[in-house]
C-alpha cells in the first residue's frame, strides 16, 4: 500500500512540475515589462480551450516565459497566433 501512495505522489509531483515550467498567459500590461522573442501560431482547434493549451505548449518549447494572444480566427476550425515573451 506504501508503494501505491508513494508512485501516486510521484506522479502528482511530476506532472505538477511540467505545469510549473509551462509558459503563462500575460496580459497587455505585464507584456510591456517582458522582451518580446517571437511569434507562434497554432491551428485546427475545436475550442478556445485548445488553442490556449496549444499556444502555451508551444511558447514553452520555444523557451518562452509568456504569451499574449494577439489573434483567433474561423468558425468550425480555430487558429490563433500570439507573440512570446521572456
């Protein structure tokens, strides 16, 4: 029982980690303190849920600290871009 709890919290652990290092929305006013590095676009997207999970995964693999959305477009398919910030 030891080692299910002990797995259990390693894994909460982890996966509480990833979230921590994942690049966060910024609003307008933060921007401005931040250095811009870049521009990502993300596409296909059913709901805005998605295009914001997807814009953060990619601002974090571009070593990105923050995103701010600058665009969302279509109707049944959404694509969005934002510029990255550190």
């Amino acid at each position: 029982m030891k080692n299910v709890i002990r797995t259990a919290f390693a894994v909460f652990a982890l996966s509480v980690a990833g979230y921590a290092s994942a690049a966060q929305e910024v609003d307008r006013s933060e921007a401005l303190s931040l250095m811009k590095v870049g521009v990502v676009s993300t596409g296909n997207a059913y709901t805005l849920d998605q295009l914001n999970r997807s814009l953060a995964m990619k601002a974090s693999d571009a070593g990105a600290t923050g995103y701010r959305i600058t665009s969302v477009r279509g109707n049944n398919l959404l694509s969005a871009t934002a510029t990255l910030y550190r």
